[in-house]
C-alpha cells in the first residue's frame, strides 16, 4: 500500500449525527481510497476512472482477506492494479489499440468493470448490487 492512501472503514461513524443523510449510501467493509497522485503517477486531470477503479480493487482485495481470515476460506487476494496495468489490461482484451498504454485518457465505468472482470475472472455483475426498481 502506498503511504499516500487514506483507508477508510465504518466512515459513517464519523459523520454529525445531525445532518440529514437519507439520500447518502454508504460502504460497508474497509477500502484505501486511491486518489490523483497518490502513487506518484501524475494522473491530474485524467485519473479519475482509475483511481475509482483501484479503490473498487481495493474494496474486493479487503473483503476477500476479511472472509479468509474469518472463514478460513482461500479465496484469491488480487492487488489493485496501477494506472498503466489497467490501459495493458484495456489493450490485451480487444477494448483499446495499443497506443492507448501510456496516454491520458480517460476511462469509464465500461472499462473499470472490464478491468475487475479481468482480474477476477468473473462477471462484474455477480459482485456488484443491481436495483431492480430502475
């Protein structure tokens, strides 16, 4: 982990009990929150869909530890990829050419999910909560 990551857990705790928050949702489970520049990769103004996508790794990463720890389960622990593993990941499965490794730009929700699918060999679907009620 890199030491510029904020991890957060039970956020909610902290915030004032007075405000009115019946339209916020919440996380539940510890995550590092990836943020521009954290690792040293100036990623300012493009950076956004993958540090969102990092902080989801991170997100399924803790999640996985805490289940192994709990359960005694062995399930697989991924690590959260860095900017220019999610563009080769991009690249490898036919979603960008291969000039996109190295450029600034910007990805978004498609692509984070075809990053998390990748990586965890799933469908991103099967972890991600889906409202019926659209």
């Amino acid at each position: 982990m890199f030491k510029n990551l904020i991890q957060l857990e039970k956020l909610y705790t902290k915030l004032n009990k007075k405000e009115n928050f019946s339209n916020a949702s919440f996380v539940k489970g510890k995550y590092d929150f990836y943020h521009y520049c954290c690792d040293g990769y100036n990623d300012v103004g493009f950076g956004c869909g993958y540090r969102t996508t990092q902080t989801i790794c991170s997100w399924i990463k803790n999640q996985n530890i805490a289940m192994n720890q709990e359960y005694g389960t062995n399930i697989p622990i991924i690590q959260e990829p860095s900017i220019l593993e999610i563009q080769k990941i991009l690249v490898d499965c036919g979603d960008k050419p291969s000039n996109f490794i190295g450029s600034k730009e910007w990805i978004g929700c498609f692509e984070s999910c075809i990053v998390i699918d990748n990586l965890l060999q799933c469908m991103t679907q099967s972890i991600l909560s889906i409202p019926l009620n659209l």
